[in-house]
C-alpha cells in the first residue's frame, strides 16, 4: 500500500490531481518505497527549469563545487525528466533495504512509472516519456562534486543508455531498460538519498520542485533553513533575473502550498523556510547542529559535501535505535573523524 505524507496547507488548487489515487507505488514486488532522491542534484542545480527546449551550456560555481552541464540537440535534461531517475533510485533503495542485490541496469514498465509520477497514461505521456529519456542520456555533466566518498571530476550522462525492451503494436512502450551511470549509482550504494513527499510530483512549475528539492535538502533535518534570495537564486538554477525570481518566491510565499514546508520573507533579503511539523524522518528528531560542528566537520572532511555528511550521520543515528546523545555536536563531529579514519 502506497504511503502518503500530510499535505499540510496545501492548495489544491494549485496543485496537479491525483491522477492515480489506488495505485501501487513502485514495482519489484515491494509496494511500501516512498520517492527518493539523491543528495548532491538537490544541493546543486543539474537541470534546466525550462518547459521548452533548453540548450544553453550551464555552468555553476559554489563552494570548491564546480558544474557543467551540457545539452544534446535535444536540449538539456529538465526537472521533469528527473522524475525517471527518482522513480530508479527509489526502486534501488527499496531493493537495497529489502537485502536484495542491485546494479545500474534496471527494466522498468513504464506504465508503472507514469503512474508512480503522477503523470497520464495517454499516448501523448508514453511520447513524452520517450523524449525525457532521450533528454537525460544526451546531457552531459562535467563536476567534480562527490558522491558516496568518492570525487569525480569527468564528464558522464545522466542515464548512460537505454532501449526500449518491449513495445506494443502500435509502437508504444511497453517496458525500457535503463542504465544509470556510475555517479547516480554510488550515490544510491553510499544511501546518500532523501525521501520526497508524494506530493513532490504534483507540483506543477519546475522552480516550486527546485525550491522544495532545497526546502527538504536543507530544512529537512531541522526546524528552520534561512537563506538570502541571492543564494537561492544561484542554488535553483533559474536564469530569471533577481528581482524577477524574487517576484517569483513572493507568489511562492502567498501561494503556500509547498509540501512539508512554509516559505516566509525576512529583513535582509532573507527567506526562511520551516517545517509544517510533519515529521519525515526519524532522524528529524535529533536537535540541529550547531555552526562551529559544521565547520569543525569541514575541517576533517575538505571537500565533502557537509549536509551530506550530517545526513549520514543521522541515518547511522536512527539506525542504531536513537541512543541518547550528551552532545548531538560532538557526536557528529566523532562521526565524521572516525568516518575520515576508515
């Protein structure tokens, strides 16, 4: 049976529907995985924002981490699209947390995918399911950001390959295999994924799932993330000018309908984001982390990304049964040193 999150203060109006109330959410015989989503694409932005065809060279630049994301002459990847490699690393941690053996290579029934993203099943979706898979495969990223451990600096696609294994008569997709690439792939191995609420894939605009990818990745481990508009400008991706892209938060703001999540505007340029009091994960629990242990991590970990670590930290926590800790600081400080050592 499918789980759902509270969708707390939410309009449903501004919402995409439900198109598939009753379904089973994922395949592989395990019905139970919420949708998850690897950790450095939602800290840094890796897809176009554009529902046209987008084939602009984007480069970003934030912290040592350093991104290039080329287009084929389909134009670039969009965020969209990514609802394809959230439906594969969901499929591949919920097979990883079954004790079962996974590899890049999955076969997919791409029914079950439209349904799962909330999209339609008409023939213009299984069309328009064929062109994000085109889109994904052709873009290129060139990053030297690091996932599970390990700091790639070379160019990969976002999917290595695919190929449509079974079509029906008419020439539809039936069933599609699908190679991730070793990037996607060691991110999904190291667990360094969030879950997203299902109501993730009702959004409608691209920049409201960017914002939410940056709500959870940030404020999904403590009550409050702030951030000043410049910031977030940058980390969405959106190639809107400021004040344009500040018009575009504030509609966000009146609108409040982001899942898990409330925006609110402060002095300074400021935006802070809170959580609904919806409880995600287990590892919420645990007290937010104080500055001088995020820079005392940075320190014993260059070049990690921290929030990763910290994410990390929290899992191992949850899945040790949630000892009670004398200092959340120093605990995770010895977490990253003794994970330094190994």
């Amino acid at each position: 049976m499918a789980h759902t999150f509270p969708a707390l203060g939410l309009g449903s109006d501004r919402l995409d529907p439900l198109r598939h109330p009753t379904r089973d959410f994922f395949v592989c015989d395990i019905f139970d995985a919420l949708p998850k989503d690897d950790m450095a694409s939602m800290e840094h932005p890796m897809f176009s924002l554009s529902t046209r065809p987008d084939k602009r060279i984007l480069s970003y630049e934030h912290n040592g981490t350093e991104i290039t994301v080329t287009p084929s002459v389909k134009g670039l990847a969009t965020l969209h699209d990514k609802d394809i490699l959230i439906y594969c690393i969901s499929q591949l941690m919920a097979a990883l947390n079954a004790g079962r053996e996974i590899s890049r290579t999955l076969t997919l029934r791409a029914h079950d995918l439209l349904v799962a993203t909330n999209r339609e099943t008409s023939g213009d979706g299984y069309k328009r399911l064929r062109e994000a898979f085109e889109r994904l495969a052709g873009t290129r990223i060139t990053t030297n950001m690091m996932t599970g451990g390990q700091e790639v600096t070379s160019g990969f696609g976002l999917i290595e390959s695919w190929q449509i294994v079974r079509a029906s008569r008419g020439g539809r997709m039936v069933s599609v295999s699908v190679v991730l690439s070793e990037w996607l792939f060691r991110a999904v191995e190291s667990k360094s994924v969030l879950t997203l609420s299902t109501d993730y894939f009702r959004l409608r605009k691209p920049l409201e799932r960017r914002i939410y990818e940056l709500a959870r990745k940030h404020c999904g481990r403590q009550k409050s993330w702030r951030v000043s508009v410049e910031v977030l400008l940058k980390k969405s991706g959106s190639a809107s000018p400021r004040r344009v892209f500040r018009k575009m938060i504030r509609d966000m703001i009146k609108a409040d309908h982001l899942p898990g999540y409330e925006m609110s505007e402060e002095e300074g340029d400021l935006i802070r984001f809170s959580a609904r009091g919806s409880v995600v994960e287990d590892a919420l629990h645990l007290p937010p982390l104080s500055n001088d242990a995020i820079e005392a991590a940075r320190a014993l970990a260059p070049g990690m990304d921290v929030y990763v670590l910290e994410a990390e930290w929290r899992d191992f926590w949850a899945r040790s049964g949630k000892p009670r800790l004398r200092s959340s600081d120093a605990a995770f400080v010895g977490f990253v040193k003794a994970r330094g050592e190994r």
